[in-house]
C-alpha cells in the first residue's frame, strides 16, 4: 500500500516549470516573508492596497491608480510583476479576501498564492482550523491540477515525452514548501490522498472563461495549439487525470480489502 501511495504522490506531483520573479521562492516563512516584503517596498512595490481606510483625496487617488494597475496585470496576466505586489501586501487577511475571487475563475499562479497565503496567516498566528487546511490544500491541489490542463494546450511537448519537463512540477514543488507550514508531514496522509485530490479535481470544469494558458510558454522553447482548441484540450486532459485518480483510488480500496483479517 505505502508503494502504491508513494507512487501516487509522484505521478500527482509530475503532474508544472514556471519562471518566479528573482529573489521569491514560495518556500518561505515569516522571517523571510517580512524580508521579502521589505525589500520589495523598496523596489515600489507597495502591496495590494496603500492604506486600510483612505483618508485623503491623494490616497484615494492613489489607491485607484493602483487597482487599475492590478486589474491590467491580470488582463495581460503578467503573472511575474503581480507576484511582487501580492508579495508585498503585509495584510494576509487582505491578501487571501483579494486572491480568492481570481484563484477561482482559473488563474493557476494565483491559487498557488492564495495557498501560500493561507498557510503564512496560519504560521503567523500560530494556529490554524480545519477549515484552513483543507482550503489551503484545495488550492495547492487545484493549481496542480489547472497548471496540468493549461500544459495540455501546449503544442511542444507532450506529457508522456520521456524527456518532458511539464510546468507543474517546479511550481508545485515551490509551492510545497509553505504548505508544508501548516500541513506537517504527519497530516500529509490526511489531506492530500487520492480520494480527497479526486474529490477537488471532481468539483473543478475547465470553462472557456478560464484565463490564457500562455504564461507555461515562460518555460523553454513551448508554442501552444490555436485558441480555439484549448477548451477541448483542457477538457481531455481533466478526464484522463481523473481516471487517474480513480484507478489509483480503487487500487487502494482493493489493497485494504486484502489486508482485513
């Protein structure tokens, strides 16, 4: 059983490469995360929102100007520069509340970040609820598993390709690090097996509104297949993971059937 798991586990994680704006690693925890932030204000990058509560018509001015930038960078999804402002909203409560409208119409970097967003809260405050693991852990599963469809619309490569690198593995491996912040290595078994990956997967469908997969054309020489097809494409590849899934999960079943005495 613990081969077949681990098995899983790899096949899952094989399931993204992405190009992180120099100087950020998602690996990372409160005393790098406030170094990170610093740093970044220095460079201009102010976070999400310049104050809580504006109080002046510059502030105001200010901060209008700013939501218009952000709202260009996700049109453009230039997900590299957006990085940096979310990175250096202090605020996490913020952070999450502004992350998790876009995580949910589809933009995969922005899931990993609203992943790592809940897990630096929870670290921050030194506990965490259920609930906050769970989220954290659907979003760190859905951005492997999105990054895996927007791979799928590419022309270059092809997943079984014996010397393919695919976009999510780097990316899930950055990411990794901060779950592994409120996800310790005894609960992994808990939260990220095959029932509940499936389960997340199962509640996910691929929309045409779902964002460009251009930003996994960051990584080496990649063109992607017409526009037109990326919903199919998409489409295809979400109902082959899920029997994936599946056949894994029935696998398991069947292992603790023959185990019971």
């Amino acid at each position: 059983m613990k081969f077949v798991k681990q098995f899983f586990l790899t096949l899952f994680f094989a399931a993204i490469t992405f190009a992180f704006p120099e100087g950020l690693s998602a690996d990372t925890g409160n005393s790098y995360n406030e170094a990170l932030t610093a740093q970044l204000k220095s460079k201009g990058y102010p976070g999400l929102r310049i104050t809580k509560n504006q109080v002046t018509d510059d502030e105001k001015g200010y901060e209008n100007a700013l939501n218009e930038k952000l709202n260009t960078l996700l049109l453009e999804e230039n997900y590299n520069e957006l990085t940096l402002f979310i990175n250096a909203e202090e605020d996490l409560d913020y952070r999450i509340e502004w992350l998790r409208p876009h995580a949910e119409k589809g933009h995969v970097i922005l899931m990993f970040e609203l992943s790592k967003a809940i897990c630096l809260r929870a670290d921050q405050r030194k506990t965490s609820s259920d609930g906050e693991k769970a989220e954290a852990t659907k979003w760190f599963i859905l951005g492997s598993h999105c990054a895996d469809l927007d791979e799928a619309c590419s022309s270059t490569h092809h997943w079984l390709h014996q010397n393919y690198v695919g976009v999510s593995k780097e990316i899930s491996d950055a990411y990794f690090g901060t779950l592994k912040l409120l996800i310790k290595e005894r609960d992994m078994d808990t939260y990220i097996t095959p029932k509940n990956v499936l389960e997340i997967v199962r509640g996910w469908t691929p929309k045409e509104s779902n964002p460009s997969p251009a930003w996994t054309t960051s990584i080496g020489e990649r063109t992607l297949y017409p526009k037109e097809t990326w919903l199919e494409k998409r489409k295809e590849r979400h109902r082959t993971m899920i029997n994936t899934y599946e056949m894994f999960e029935s696998q398991l079943l069947y292992i603790k059937t023959l185990k019971r005495p």
